[in-house]
C-alpha cells in the first residue's frame, strides 16, 4: 500500500491510569502494524514517554501538533495538551477523567472534520469522565451526539455479532424502552451495518426476547408477545430476514446464535454477559449507525493491573483490525452504490 492511500487511525488514550496507554503501545510494538496504517494517538508525548518508562517499553514516537503535520510509518503523537500531568497507576482521579476527555473530544473533532478516517478509543472511567462537556452513559452516546446518524452498539468477532436494543440504562427502565419504533430503529441498523460494514447481501438476524421464555404466552410478560412478535412480523414483510423472538436462556448454550448474522439483545447485560463469557478479551466494540467508524477493545481501564506491565492488547488490537476493514467496506459498498447511480442516469 503506497503512504498516500494509508488509513489515518485516530486514538484517543483513555483513562491516563489505567492500561489504555498500555495497550497502545503493545499494539505498536508490531512495526508491522505501520504497514497498515498510520497511527495518530491524540494525547501529549510527556504523558506517553512517562508510560513508556514506566512500563519498558522502548518504541519510538513522532510528536506533532497538529493532526496535517502526521508522518506516514510512525507512531504520531498530537499534542493535545503540553502541561506536566501526574500518573496514579490504578486510581479513579480527577485527573483522569480530565485528561481522558480532552484526548476524546480532540479525536472526535479531527473524525468530524474528516482528518482521520477512523476511531479507535481506549477505555475511559465512565464516573471520572463526567463533567459540563460529557454528560453522557458513555463514548457510544457520546458520538452520537458528535456525529451525524442513530447509533448502535455491537459486540463482535469474527464468529458473532451482538447488538443493543437498549444500552447503558437502568434494568428498571427496560420493559418501558422497549417500543415498536425503537426496536424497528435498532433492526433497520443492524441489517444496514451488515449489508454495508460487513458485505453481507442479505443478513439474517435473531432478536432475543424481553422475559424469561418470552414471556411463555403472557404468563410472565405480555410484551413479547404484544410488542416484539407483531414488530417482527411487520419487518418480515418487508422482505428483511428478521426472526424471534427467541428465549436468551437457552439461545446461546444451544450455539443457536451460529446460524445467524446479528443478534440483537434487548438490554446491556443480556447481550454482553454471554458475550464476553464466549469471548472476552478477544472481542471488539463497533459504533454501527454513524457517519464515521468507531471501535474499542471489549473491556475498561482495569486499574488492578495497571502500570504492571501484564495487559493483554489483543482486544485493541482486533478493534484496530475491525475498523480498517469496516473502512475498506464501506468504501467498497459506497463507489458500487455510485456506480450504480451513474450507470441509471
């Protein structure tokens, strides 16, 4: 690939306390990695030479101050802040949540404005982060608010993909989220996200049921019934391969989910509880919906092992590997939509 038609990778650093940096940098210990893309960490050099240290790790860095003076084939630092800024490895500080942020909001405004193709964000501390610019449930609302389109959050691999009806709200608050026009929302993102993030021509996807048994005909729950099947129902008439819904309990142990495309769960820990039991530390978040590509690594700051050194990057790692192929697909997906345009005229 010629330096010109690399992907610019956008990262923000996360929690400066946790092993966001860490994983970073392991990622990048790989100079392999710069064949692929060139990597823009926004953060301060100080704050990634004090990590590098602290944690051995001897790679070198580019440091710039803006995002047009990034040099193709090395690890390049924006300086989004110049200040000395104290590390507690481990600690929910102040500092934290502060410094997370501003390495955030950066990022974003750089995908926004088109001068990187796409976002991989570290973890953040959803408590420390919270402040008059971010007072949100976490990044996935956050991009929403920055980017244009209606988002939805799906944990994957490379054998399964889940997304959220409803994400990072209390349980209490579940039965009465869930509406035919959300969950009519929430499926018309899946299926456009894999027809066009993952080339797949005509995807099939399983929604998971509200209550236990779906509610066994109203015994413990009527919303299965009197919500979710008539959605479904109306879905399926448009020509979308949507079906359920299905019993969660027994859906994954049966390894049903293998005969389909997308799942969707109705709530957070119905999804990423049997998600992460088949597949932590190996899965990656993906922002589906937006106007731009964002993933994560599938778990957060992990202060217990902080500052040792012992943090596992694959999950950074596949997430960068996800979002450089959901870009190549998109862009595919995007001039065969053109063509096709032209071609009618």
């Amino acid at each position: 690939m010629k330096n010109f038609d690399k992907i610019k990778v956008g990262i923000s650093v996360g929690d400066i306390n946790g092993i966001g940096i860490e994983i970073i940098l392991k990622t990048f210990e790989d100079a392999r990695m710069l064949e692929l893309c060139t990597p823009i960490l926004f953060a301060s050099n100080r704050i990634i030479s004090l990590h590098k240290k602290e944690l051995n790790i001897n790679i070198h860095v580019h440091s710039i101050d803006t995002v047009a003076k990034a040099v193709h084939n090395k690890i390049n630092i924006v300086n989004v802040w110049k200040e000395n800024v104290i590390v507690n490895f481990g600690k929910e500080t102040e500092e934290g949540g502060k410094y997370a942020l501003l390495s955030l909001q950066a990022a974003t405004k750089a995908l926004r404005d088109n001068t990187i193709d796409i976002l991989v964000t570290a973890p953040i501390n959803k408590h420390n982060i919270q402040s008059d610019d971010f007072n949100f449930k976490g990044h996935t609302e956050f991009l929403e608010a920055h980017l244009e389109g209606e988002s939805l959050m799906i944990l994957m691999t490379d054998e399964i993909k889940i997304g959220l009806i409803t994400g990072h709200i209390p349980v209490q608050e579940i039965a009465a989220a869930i509406t035919p026009e959300l969950l009519t929302k929430k499926i018309n993102l899946m299926y456009d996200s894999l027809v066009k993030d993952f080339g797949i021509t005509k995807p099939k996807i399983a929604v998971l049921g509200l209550n236990p048994h779906c509610g066994d005909s109203g015994v413990i729950g009527t919303e299965d019934d009197e919500i979710v099947k008539p959605t479904l129902e109306k879905i399926q008439a448009e020509g979308k391969l949507a079906y359920g819904p299905y019993s969660s309990d027994s859906f994954f142990g049966t390894e049903s989910y293998k005969r389909f495309d997308g799942i969707l769960a109705m709530y957070h820990d119905q999804g990423l509880a049997p998600f992460k039991a088949l597949s932590f530390g190996n899965g990656v978040n993906f922002t589906a919906g937006l106007s731009n590509i964002r993933t994560s690594p599938d778990h957060g700051v992990a202060y217990e092992i902080a500052g040792k050194g012992t943090a596992n990057h694959n999950s950074f790692k596949q997430a960068l590997y996800t979002a450089l192929d959901i870009y190549k697909r998109r862009k595919e997906y995007n001039e065969l939509v053109q063509n096709r345009l032209v071609a009618r005229k």
